[in-house]
C-alpha cells in the first residue's frame, strides 16, 4: 500500500483558515481592553510605518544607483 503525504497549501491557510481566526479574536475583543491599549496600537502601527518606509526608501535607492549609470535618462532622481 503507497503512502500519501499531506501536503500543507499555503493559500488555503491564508484564504480559508486564518480569516476566520482573525475575525473571532476581533469579535470577541472586549472594547475596553481595545480602547486601553490603543495607543500602545496606534505607536506600533506608527513606527511600523515608519521603519517601513525607511527600509524600502533605501534599498529603492541602493538598487536604483546600481542597475542605473549616472547618465541614464530612466535613473530615479531623488526627488521622485
């Protein structure tokens, strides 16, 4: 008798399972525990966002200036 494996879908976790689980820890969520961390929320999202941006900003950068000669009409400036 041949033996199965059980492969694990990726996409079927992130589109059938998680959605659920995300949405019974956000239903059953006591609003005043919410409120109470709010702002502890608000700072994560906020430098989150900000690290973010910096790290992107910068490797945009670094590969702009290595697949781009100086004289490239298609290289980025720094202003765009």
């Amino acid at each position: 008798m041949a033996k199965k494996t059980i492969e694990f879908s990726e996409s079927g976790f992130f589109y059938f399972i998680l959605p659920p689980i995300i949405f019974a820890a956000g239903y059953t969520l006591k609003r005043r525990n919410f409120v109470k961390n709010l702002s502890y929320i608000l700072l994560l999202g906020l430098i989150g966002t900000i690290i973010s941006m910096v790290v992107l900003s910068i490797l945009i950068i670094k590969f702009n200036n290595m697949l781009y000669d100086s004289e490239d009409p298609n290289k980025l400036t720094s202003v765009e």
